[in-house]
C-alpha cells in the first residue's frame, strides 16, 4: 500500500512581535537577530486564541483542499510539544473538527515532532489499513520562553500547519524514503524540563509532610545550549537527508524543494551547500514566523503550495529536528 499527501493548511496567531518590539524588552536588535538568524518577526498566541484553535484552523483548510469529509477521516495525529491539555490535545482538535469516526492521539517530538507525525502515518496507512490521517504540526513555545533571555526568546514563534495523507495504490506511493533518530544524551542541550514545587505538598493531619506528598508540578523556561544545537542540525540533518535519498534510490539533484523545518536561516543555508541544493530551490519563511516547532515544516509547505511554489508531481527533502535531541527526514512527493 502506499500514501499520497492530498491536502495542507496552516493558521498563525493575529499578534505579531518584530525584532524592534523584542529590542524592547532584552538587549538585542533587529540586525543582530536578522544576522544571526534570518527571523524578522514572529506571531504569539493571544486573547482567545489558543493552540487547539489554530490547529482546528489549519486542519480544517487541508480538509477543505483534500475535499476529505471529516467523517472520512480514521487518524487525526497532533504532534505537539506545548498542548493545551497535558492528557493530549488531539482528541479536542478531532472532535472540534468533527472526524467523529477517527482515532485521535498526540505525538512529542519537539521541532521533529510533524516529521515524526508523517511517518506515523504512513506506518498506520501501510501496516494498519487506516486511509484518511489528518497529521498536525503545532506549538506554542511562547509559553516556555523566558522572555528576558536574549539567547532563546526572539527565536520562537507560534502556529500550526496541518497536511492530508491518505491511502493509495502502491504506484502512486509519494512518501518515497526516510530516515528517523533520537540522542538522548544531547538532551542537556535544548530542554524545557519539570518542575517540582516542594511547596504545594500536603500536609498531613500533626502538620508533618505526608510520606508521598502531592506535589503540583510546572515546566522550566525553555533552555539552550544554542551552538551545540547549531553544530548537532548542520552535521545531522545533511546525514540524514542522504540516508533517506539513498533509500529512496534518488540522487540529490532529483529534490526540486528542500523544506527544512525553520530554526535558522544560517542551519538552511549550510545544509543546502552541503547537498548542492540551489538557493533558488530551498524554502525558507522563518523570516516572517520565526521557529514555530512542529508546526514550522507544514506551515512552510502550506504557504508554497499555495503560493504555486510546490506544484503537483514535485519532489521534496523534508528534514526535522531539534530537541531530545531528535531529527529525521523523508523524500515526498506533493
Ligand atoms: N542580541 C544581541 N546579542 C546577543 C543575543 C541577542 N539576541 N543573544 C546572544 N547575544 C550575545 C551573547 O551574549 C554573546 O555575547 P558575548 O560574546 O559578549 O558573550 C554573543 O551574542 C554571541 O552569542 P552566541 O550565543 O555565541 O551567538 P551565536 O552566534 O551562537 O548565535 C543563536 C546564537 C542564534 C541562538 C545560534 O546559536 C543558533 O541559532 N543556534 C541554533 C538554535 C536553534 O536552532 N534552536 C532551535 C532548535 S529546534 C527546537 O527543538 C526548539
């Protein structure tokens, strides 16, 4: 069996926040961070809007592009670091959405987290004879970022992307090589860990502190390590774009995109010289949206399908990666 991708959306928060707006509150400014980085600007959730209204947002697009009934739908995939309910956002998203026939669950893969998301599905699709499954790419980072910390808050943004997979004869098969991995011991460079408040435990009936006392829980800031991740994504991701072009039997000069997800235009940039991309066939929109995360691969191809960039029949190097540390790609064809 194979798996076609027949549908994208994406969704951004109203709110936007430029480089000059952030020079106001750290010590920065636009041309240190439009050097160092390639961003410009980035959109933050906020009044009413939260993660599961944008992922509702984008899925509902690709849907609507697919002309997939939600009720065809048997696989909605939320891939997520940042949800609005630690149980899972996924189910909330498939019931808003309507795909009231569909299995619904979250994946957390940090900035890997869509890429992770598409090989699921093509697992489900191929091993598990599911046919419609709606994979989210969203985050919200914005509430784990320490604001007064120069290093890491003017990189993040939020939005959600969303993208179609459906089941297909094995000749129309677009998903046509990947590659996935983990490190665990590069953890200590990018994580946002748990918190425990030992003072919210319980007290015990003579005041003394219960043996197992409750205790309510929080998330760090997000911490980074940034030149140890910059190294980790421009040796890794070149490695594993190659792995998965080798599997795929197709030579790099076949890719007419390189979607990387959007952390830095200086990793984009050294990645494509690495694999004799031309700039001219790279997308790039972190400009604009900053490192929104798992949503940052499907909110890029949904903006250059849209934009006529990526035609039907093209073929694609998509390439995530990012905390845990994780990183993956897969070659596609839209
Ligand atoms: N404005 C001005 N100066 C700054 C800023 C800022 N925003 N941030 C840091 N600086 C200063 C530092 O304090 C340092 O000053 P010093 O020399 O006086 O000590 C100097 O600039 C250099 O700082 P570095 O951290 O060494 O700067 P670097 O060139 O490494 O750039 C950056 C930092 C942009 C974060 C870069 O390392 C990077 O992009 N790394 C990759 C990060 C990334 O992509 N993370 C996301 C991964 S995906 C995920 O899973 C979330």
């Amino acid at each position: 069996k194979g798996c076609k991708f027949v549908g994208c959306g994406s969704a951004v928060p109203a709110l936007q926040i430029s480089n000059d707006e952030l020079a106001s509150i750290v010590d920065t400014s636009d041309e240190w961070i439009a050097t160092r980085t390639g961003i410009r600007n980035r959109r933050v959730l906020s009044g009413e809007e939260n993660l599961t209204t944008l992922a509702v947002e984008a899925a509902g697009k690709a849907l609507q592009m697919a002309k997939v009934d939600p009720n065809d739908v048997d696989l909605v995939l939320m891939c997520t670091s940042t949800p609005d309910d630690l149980f899972g956002n996924a189910p909330q998203i498939q019931r808003q959405l309507g795909c009231n026939k569909s299995l619904a669950y979250d994946i957390t893969a940090a900035c890997s987290g869509f890429l992770m998301g598409l090989i699921s599905a093509a697992c489900h699709i191929r091993g598990g004879g599911f046919q419609n499954v709606l994979v989210i790419g969203a985050d919200a980072l914005s509430r784990y970022v320490d604001w007064t910390d120069r290093g890491t808050c003017i990189l993040f943004g939020d939005a959600a992307g969303a993208v179609l997979v459906q089941a297909c004869n094995s000749e129309e098969d677009g998903l046509f090589g990947f590659d996935v991995n983990s490190d665990g011991t590069g953890h200590r460079h990018l994580n946002a860990n748990i918190k425990e408040n030992e003072t919210n435990n319980a007290l015990g009936s003579n005041g003394s502190v219960l043996a197992f006392p409750p205790k309510q829980t929080s998330y760090s800031c997000i911490q980074m390590n940034g030149k140890e991740v910059f190294r980790f994504a421009v040796r890794c991701v070149p490695q594993s774009i190659e792995s998965a072009l080798e599997k795929a039997g197709l030579p790099a000069s076949s890719i007419d995109w390189l979607l990387l997800h959007q952390a830095n235009q200086r990793i984009i940039d050294a990645v494509a010289t690495r694999l004799e991309v031309p700039p001219e066939r790279v997308i790039s929109n972190l400009a604009n949206y900053g490192n929104t995360s798992a949503a940052s691969i499907p909110l890029a191809l949904d903006e250059a399908v849209r934009s006529g960039k990526v035609k039907a029949g093209h073929t694609i190097a998509a390439a995530g990666f990012g905390a845990g540390l994780t990183w993956g790609s897969a070659i596609v064809r839209w």
